[in-house]
C-alpha cells in the first residue's frame, strides 16, 4: 500500500514538529514501511540547497562527481570539461530552478522508487511550497511555476496535503531567537503574508487533497486531527 503525504505552511508553523510525529506513529503500528524526506534536504543537492539558503553569501561550486551526483568543492576547477555552477545572488528564477533541480532528484530517487515499492512516504515541503514563496510570496508567473513543479514532480501528487496554518506574526516570533534566521525569514512580513494566501488559495483549489490544520492549537491535538485524517485514508486503501 503506497501512501504520498507531505506537510506546507509557513514559518515557524511546527511541520517538521507534526511530520515526524506522524512518522513515528505510523512505525509503532509495524504494518508499513514510512519513509521520511524534507525539502530542501534528504538528497545531497537538497542539503547543498539548504546550506545555500542559510547563507546567500555563500558561493558554492558544483561539479559531476559521477552520473548520478553532484559534490561541494572549496575551489573552482580549471577544467574546461567541468564547467563549474555557481549558485550566488538573489535572483528569482534562479531560486525556482535550484528548487526545481533539488526536487527533481528527491522525486527520482527517493519518492517514486518508494511509491512503487508500496511504502508510505512523508514528505516536509513539497512542489506546493514553491507555488506558494515563489510564486505568491516572490510573484514569478504561476504558469512558468506549474511547468517547472510538472518536470521535476513527473506528475506525482500527494495523497493528502496537511497545511499548517499559522498567521505570519505569530510564526516568525515562534522562531525568532531560536537560532540565526534564514532567507526567507529574513523577508518582509508581508511576503509571508502573500505565502501564507498562497497555500490557502491552493487549498481551496483542491479541497479533497488538502487538510488545513489552525497551527494555533496545542501539538497534541492538531496531532490528534491529523491522525484522524490519514487513519481514514489507511483504511481505505487496498
């Protein structure tokens, strides 16, 4: 029985928090294999991404390592066979794409292969935070956006959608102080507000996909909810 769940929301949210929750919940019943993944993350072009993102002064040179990989190197080399890829600046689409790249090897080598093995797979963060801080926060087209999610997603969608809404104020206080903020948190509220539209409107596109959690509520019972949820959904499935 394969099952696809990612959790969205904004910062400081508690989606990790309420993801490995689920993760763990559904390996004490020992029926299922569950794996976990995050974006930007789980893959080495994930982590690179990551490390990326928390410091945008950072320089980081990628070359091919072998057919499949892509290795972090201090210095450039001088080989014109190994033309090197530097990720520096803020530039939008630059942003879309690096996403898209990262995506498109979580779903190749973890998502699908998983899927196909009838494995349970959660996922922290998925094609539809993209829409939302990309596409609603930095305002790139959402057609160019739909294109760039269908390559690296190769159609594959979530069973269920858990969105963990909180409203901005609130969720970058929860994180404030906790440790040196990234990019995005560093961006003006209103950004997070035009996120946070963002996952709603896609919510309410697709309400038979999605679960919008109040992220205001204590952990326990917005756990208690989402269990309801995907106890429903096993049941259900063959």
């Amino acid at each position: 029985m394969s099952l696809f769940i990612t959790f969205e929301g904004g910062e400081g949210g508690g989606k990790s928090t309420q993801a490995n929750i689920l993760v763990e919940r559904l390996r004490k019943e020992k029926k299922w294999r569950v794996i976990y993944a995050e974006e930007p993350g789980t893959t080495l072009l994930g982590k690179m991404l990551k490390e990326w993102l928390r410091d945008r002064n950072r320089s980081l040179t990628l070359i091919p390592k072998d057919e499949t990989q892509l290795s972090l190197i201090e210095q450039p080399l001088n080989d014109n066979l190994l033309p090197d890829i530097l990720l520096h600046a803020v530039a939008p689409r630059a942003e879309l794409l690096a996403f898209t790249i990262a995506r498109a090897q979580l779903v190749e080598e973890i998502i699908i292969p998983n899927l196909k093995n009838n494995n349970i797979v959660i996922c922290n963060r998925y094609a539809d935070s993209t829409t939302a801080y990309q596409g609603y926060g930095r305002g790139l087209d959402l057609s160019l956006i739909k294109v760039t999610n269908d390559v690296a997603t190769q159609g594959i969608k979530p069973d269920l959608t858990i969105l963990l809404d909180l409203p901005p104020e609130e969720g970058l206080a929860r994180k404030f102080g906790t440790r040196e903020e990234d990019h995005f948190e560093k961006q003006v509220l209103d950004f997070h507000k035009r996120v946070r539209n963002g996952f709603l409107t896609l919510a309410k596109e697709e309400p038979e996909r999605w679960l919008v959690v109040d992220a205001t509520q204590p952990k326990d019972k917005i756990a208690g909810v989402i269990w309801e949820r995907v106890s429903q959904m096993l049941l259900r499935k063959p």
